[in-house]
C-alpha cells in the first residue's frame, strides 16, 4: 500500500526529469515537427512568422518549368537536399530547427532565420496534440501505479 509521501516522491521524481522527458517526446515526434514546416514551406511559401517568400526571378522560373517544379512562388525545394538535411536540436531548453546542407547559411542570409521556425500556431497544434497527451499519460501511469487509502 502507497503512503502519501511516497506518491509526493513520484510527483517530484516526475518533475525533476521533465526536461529530458520533453526532449524524448520532442525527438520521437521530429518527423511531425520537420514536415510541418516544410509543407509550410513548400505549399505556402511561408515563413514561420508568416512572412510570404516571395517569387522566383524569371531565369529561375524557367529553370523549375522545365524540371516539371513549382515555379509561381519560393519553395525552398530544388533537390531536396536542404529539406532532408534539418533536424531538430535543443539550446538552453530551447527547441531549435536547423539544416545541415552547405545552403542553409546563404537560405538564412537571404529570407531569414524564420525559415527553419515553427509557427506560434503549429507550436500550439503540436503541444495539444501531441505533448499534453503525452504528458498526461505520464500522470495517468502514475497515477495508477499508486493506490493510497486514507
């Protein structure tokens, strides 16, 4: 039978680990997370502030008509390259979005850091449906895993 105190420790141990806890959700989750911004990227020709991208030059547009590619708005997608090569990283419990194709530093010169960011939209979106239900299943198992009788 569970006391109290013993259920306060789980609590505690729970909180102490819940940084690396986010982070493996995070992780498990990065394939959500990455094609949310390039199908942002792709279909809308936005940033993640929502910022339009603008338009091709017309040798560029050409170039894309003729390889059957999207050529009426910026996609960021010619290869593919750059669109495989992001992942996600963390800096002071921060979630950080960054490629490691050579383009990457010249993408950022050019239309901004907001490139590789998540909108306040999808950051919302994935923490109801992915976080909160994780980490409420994390107190659930807890929960459960304690019977205490008063």
């Amino acid at each position: 039978m569970s006391t109290i105190n013993e259920y306060v420790v789980k609590l505690d141990r729970l909180a102490n680990s819940m940084d690396i806890r986010l982070k493996d959700i995070i992780l498990k989750n990065e394939g959500k997370l990455l094609s949310t911004i390039k199908l942002r990227l792709f279909q809308k020709s936005l940033d993640g502030d929502y910022n339009f991208l603008g338009t091709y030059a017309l040798m560029t547009k050409k170039r894309k008509k003729a390889k059957g590619q999207i050529s009426n708005r910026v996609t960021l997608r010619d290869t593919g390259d750059w669109y495989n090569s992001m992942f996600i990283d963390f800096k002071n419990n921060q979630i950080l979005v960054d490629a490691s194709d050579n383009k990457t530093d010249m993408l950022k010169d050019i239309y901004g850091d907001a490139i590789l960011q998540l909108a306040d939209e999808e950051i919302e979106f994935f923490v109801d449906s992915v976080l909160d239900p994780e980490l409420q299943k994390m107190i659930d198992d807890l929960d459960s895993s304690i019977n205490i009788d008063i």
